[in-house]
C-alpha cells in the first residue's frame, strides 16, 4: 500500500463528503476525555516493536495534547479508519508469525495492534500530530485484551478499532481503558485506571483470531 495513493483517495474522498456526526456517537452523561492516573509499563509487544524500529519512538519534541478536530480532519480520521480496515485480513500474531506478541507494520494482514500501527503512521503522514494518536490498550466486552487507535481532540477522546468503521467517543465504546501512550513521550504509557499503575506489560487475555 502507498501513501501517496492513500493520501489521494482520502483526498478525492472529500467530494464524496461523509458527514462526521454519522461517524461519531457522543454520550453528554460521561466525560468527554479519559482520566490519567500515572505512569504504568507498556505492553511487551510495544517494547520489543520499540527495540526492532527505534525511528518509530521517538519523541517529536513538540507535544500537543489536543487537536482542534475540523470536518476535514473528521472526515481523513473516517477514511482512514476505514480504509485499513478494509484492506487488512485479522490474523493473530501466532499464527503468522508463531508467536502470541508481535508488533509490526501490516501489508495484507495482522491483529489489532498491527491495524492501528498503520493508522497511526498514515495520519502522521497526513497532518496529524504523533502527540495526538495514542496506542491504547483495553479490555473488552468479553474481558479480552484489545489495542485500540486513540485521537485525543479539543471535543474528547475518539475511538479508530479495527472492529468497527465508525468512530466513537471512548466514553461510547463497551471498553475498559486500561492504558495509552503520554503525549510528551510515545514511548512513556499512563494509566486510565488506578489498578494499571502497577498491571504487568501484557495485552493480557487476546484469544481470538487477529482480535
């Protein structure tokens, strides 16, 4: 897949405009930004990534810890998402690669870490600050662990999964944040919790294919 071609298509997309509240649930009754309690450890799949490729956890030196989210942005955020949804086949890191853990960027396939890798470097490649897309992990409806894409907007905190093409306010989802990339530093993580300021690295409990 290239970049260029990605950054013409969500381009062209524009003349096809999709209205962002079609996109986004809110929910007025819950806050609209998720709570940071503290430092906590990082996954051990973030951790081995960082070793692999370096070069993509650094810091930036310019932190911004919100982003005014404008119709243009809403609509890259929706075509993004979506389009990488469309384009990777789940598959759990066991099976293509023989072991439970292993981050990396997705060509045809991948599980949910590596769907949002590649969403985090295409918004990066189209405008979007690194400081504003944060890797999270949460557990799901079912208890399972699952790694989401984080965008952290002056409106909240916004949802791309590659379970869904929508994109939900956070508070909107049927997760429980466990912990996300800071902002001054990818490779820093803060808890969403107070019981994940001392839970271990893991995505702890992924047992479905490409989850």
């Amino acid at each position: 897949m290239k970049t260029k071609f990605l950054a013409g298509a969500i381009l062209c997309g524009w003349l096809c405009w999709l209205a962002p509240a079609s996109a986004v649930e809110s929910n007025i009754e819950k806050p609209n930004a998720a709570r940071e309690y503290g430092k906590t450890l990082a996954p051990v799949g973030f951790v081995s990534f960082c070793a692999r490729m370096p070069e993509e956890c650094q810091p930036t030196g310019k932190s911004i810890k919100r982003i005014e989210m404008t119709p243009e942005r809403w609509n890259l955020l929706y075509q993004v998402n979506t389009y990488v949804n469309s384009r990777i086949t789940p598959v759990s890191d066991q099976e293509l690669y023989g072991q439970p853990e292993f981050w990396t960027y997705p060509t045809d396939a991948g599980d949910c870490e590596d769907y949002l890798l590649l969403k985090k470097r295409y918004l990066e490649r189209l405008g979007f600050p690194a400081s504003t897309l944060r890797i999270t992990v949460v557990l799901d409806e079912h208890k399972q662990g699952h790694a989401i894409l984080t965008v952290t907007a002056d409106s909240g905190d916004y949802v791309l999964d590659n379970r869904r093409d929508d994109i939900r306010r956070w508070s909107d989802t049927r997760y429980q944040f466990l912990k996300r990339q800071s902002a001054q530093d990818p490779k820093e993580w803060v808890a969403l919790t107070k019981q994940a300021t001392t839970a271990s690295g893991f995505v702890a409990g992924k047992s479905r294919a490409g989850d």
